[in-house]
C-alpha cells in the first residue's frame, strides 16, 4: 500500500496533507515516507531472514543522512561509488565492515580511505584498478578484499542510459576474461579475492534477465572452485524497477518473488555441486528501496498558452528532477488537491533549456497558485539535483506519521558562490 493517498480530495503523505507542508516549509520540495522506505527494506530484509545475506542499500538513489540512518538501524549494508559516499555512511552511523565500494574510477584517495575504515569489498572492474589497489594496500601494510564485477552480457531490456552489462558497456570485466582476470587477482599479495559481483542495469521489471546473470556467476564460481579459487559471496547487484505508474510499462516484479527465485536457484546449486562451502549473497537495491518513497511537491507559478501547446510553468525544474531531460524518463504528475477536467499540458521549469520539461501531454486542471507533485521521485531524484541557474536545491522532508521533518534545508543562493572568488 502507498504512504501517499488521497484523504477528502487532498493528497497526503502519511498523516500529513502536502498542501500544509508546502505552505510551512515552500516549495520545490522532495517529501518522503519514513513508513514507505521502512516497508521497501523489508522487503528485502524479511526475504533474507534467517539466509547468509547482506542488502547494501545503492545509496548513489538518494544519500540524504536520515535515509542512511534509517536503513543502517535496519542492518543496511550501503553500496557506495565515491569517497563521497563513504564519508556519509561513517556521517550518518553506518557500518563500514558492510560497505562495498562499486565504480570504475577509483582514485588512489579514495582506496585509502575506505582502507582505512576496512570496508567489505571492493567491486574492482579491471586489471589496472587490481594493480593500482594492490599498490595502496601494500604501501598501507593492509591487504583489500576484492571481487571482480563481471560483465555477463546480458540484455536488461531497460533504458540505453541505463543498461549496463552489456558488451559495449564501460562497465566489468568482459564474460571471457574473467577467468583470466581472477588468476591476475589471486597472485596480487595485498588482496583477497573474496567473491564475484555483478550489476546489468536499472529499472528492470523482469527478473529474467537477473536470474539469467546468475546462472553465468555460478558457472564462473565452479569453474573457479576447480582452480583452486574459491568465493565467499556472490554479489547480483541492483536493477530492480519501481511502477511509475507509465500503463506502458506497467509493474515490476515483487521483491519477495524475485528474491524467492534467486535463493531457490542457489540452494539448488549447493545442492548439486557446492555442498559444504558457504556463500553469502549480496544484493544492491537502490531505486526499489526509495523510488516511491519520494515525491517531488511543486507549485505553479503561470498558465501559458503557446500556438501549439499549453504550458504549465512550475517552480520544479531540470535541476531538481533530472531523469525526463536525461532519460526521456515518463514520471507521473498529479494535483495536490483533486480536481476534474483540465487540458493538455506540457509540465515545465523556468530553467532556460527547451529540455527543461518534467512531463509532458498530462491532462491537468491546474491554475497558477496550484500544487503538483512528480511522483516516485525518490530515486535519482535529489542525488542529481545540481545548481544550474544559480537555483538552490530544494529541501527535503521526511514524514512520520503527522510529524514533518526537516532533513535537508533548501540551499540559499549565497550558499552558491560562497566557496567562489574574484582575482585580485
Ligand atoms: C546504481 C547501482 C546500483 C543500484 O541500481 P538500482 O537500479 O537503483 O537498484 C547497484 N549497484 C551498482 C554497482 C550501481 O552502480
């Protein structure tokens, strides 16, 4: 059940109706569910109980410190791909024992700190990086858990932007030479080669394609086994998608069921061929965790009529929500307050940029002064947020029940340029 609902015509959030939040705190301004992020861990965490498995929350989806927290007083693990990162993990109480750190740019900075706070693993993505992280950890006296993130070439039939594990992807080491790879790795002194990592894409409503990787993972593990290397974990990564309520695509498969299908096929294959050697499964969901978690509450500032088309000008732009001007990205737009008939609209930001849209064609009854929210918009929504045209970013807001909390307090213009200067 969504924790966003009409209540008497008038959207909430929880207990609390979004007309109110946005005449106290202004708006734009991403609002979250405490109880909706709750419910989305748990899914994941009650498919694990009781399993040798670690859900490391994606937290590049949304890093806002109290989603952090909340998940890690869950027993979130976090996937982490910058410095960054896990300097918001150690900020917000995580443990960094259940971090992996994921990316194809290491920086020597970056190895060392995450050495430093002893990390899980680090998902290493070529040759070079082994070298380069064998280097840091030998001058460090430490030695880095690694496993290798390979590319198993499947099709997550997902967004071109989005896709991942494909062969023209920058992302893995290729299918054909993992093998190879691996032995490179395990004659490196100052690593361990602790398991095997993948990641296709994002927003995948199917689980075939996962499963399909998998399959290709748990072949590399026996065929590795019969080296003489052997794995600890088995990491599958993110991509499940979230309903952006787009009829097109319609609904994405239910965690539990996908989860379900995941440790069915692994107890199969201890079953089979890996009998008394455990394994630790790994899963990095970011926008299944906090995508509908979030909604993006605008108000409208002019009704234009153009010669073509009706345009509804919002005080939301391209700087806040990001996926329609990147990813053509169909996000749904709704009244705060129900209303019925209504035009055409494009849905726009006063951004100067014709990509500058947030939806388009939605039949709206809307008038200046009017709220809307982007709904789903919890997931790459904020974290892509940028400065363009000097526009502070919006604040954020966690509900509880009736109780608001501030979590992120809008950017003021002068916090812009305050690290700018000019030369004397
Ligand atoms: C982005 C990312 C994820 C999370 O993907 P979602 O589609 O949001 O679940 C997981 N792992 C890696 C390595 C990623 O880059």
């Amino acid at each position: 059940m969504s924790q966003f609902s009409y209540q008497n015509g008038v959207l909430h959030a929880e207990g609390v109706s979004l007309s109110a939040i946005a005449e106290q705190y202004g708006t734009p301004a991403y609002v979250y569910s405490k109880a909706q992020l709750l419910d989305n861990f748990a899914s994941y965490a009650d498919a694990c109980r009781g399993r040798d498995a670690l859900v490391c929350y994606a937290m590049k989806a949304n890093s806002n410190l109290a989603i952090l927290d909340l998940l890690a007083r869950q027993g979130a693990g976090f996937d982490i791909v910058s410095g960054g990162e896990l300097l918001r993990v150690i900020a917000a109480g995580g443990d960094p024992k259940k971090v992996i750190f994921s990316g194809v740019g290491k920086s020597v900075e970056e190895m060392r700190l995450a050495l430093q706070h002893d990390i899980l693993c680090f998902n290493v993505e070529s040759i070079p990086e082994l070298h380069r992280l064998n280097d840091v950890a030998g001058s460090m006296g430490r030695r880095a858990r690694v496993s290798l993130r390979v590319n198993p070439n499947v099709d997550p039939k997902t967004h071109p932007y989005i896709a991942t594990g494909l062969k023209a992807s920058k992302f893995g080491v290729a299918f054909s030479d993992a093998l190879a790879t691996y032995r490179a790795a395990a004659q490196l002194p100052h690593l361990d080669v602790a398991g095997i990592d993948c990641h296709i894409g994002s927003q995948l409503l199917d689980d075939a394609p996962l499963l399909e990787a998998l399959d290709k993972l748990i072949e590399l593990i026996d065929a590795l086994g019969d080296e003489g290397i052997h794995l600890h974990h088995l990491d599958l990564g993110g991509g499940i998608g979230v309903d952006y309520g787009d009829e097109e695509d319609g609904a994405p498969v239910a965690v539990a069921d996908y989860l379900g299908r995941v440790f069915a096929r692994v107890d199969a294959w201890r079953a089979e061929r890996h009998a008394g050697r455990p394994i630790k499964v790994i899963f990095e969901p970011g926008r299944s965790i906090v995508g509908n978690t979030g909604v993006l509450l605008t108000k409208v500032e002019f009704i234009k009529h153009g010669e073509e088309k009706n345009f509804c000008i919002v005080d939301a732009a391209m700087n806040d929500m990001a996926r329609p001007a990147l990813y053509q990205a169909w996000m749904d737009m709704q009244p705060v307050v129900q209303a019925d008939g209504g035009a055409l609209y494009d849905v726009v930001g006063p951004i100067c940029e014709s990509g500058d849209w947030l939806a388009r064609d939605r039949a709206l009854a809307v008038k200046e002064g009017d709220l809307l929210v982007m709904k789903t918009a919890g997931a790459y929504g904020m974290t892509m947020a940028s400065n363009y045209n000097t526009r502070g970013r919006a604040a954020e807001l966690i509900v509880d029940g009736t109780q608001v909390h501030v979590v992120r307090q809008r950017e003021n213009p002068a916090d812009l340029f305050a690290l700018e200067s000019v030369i004397k």
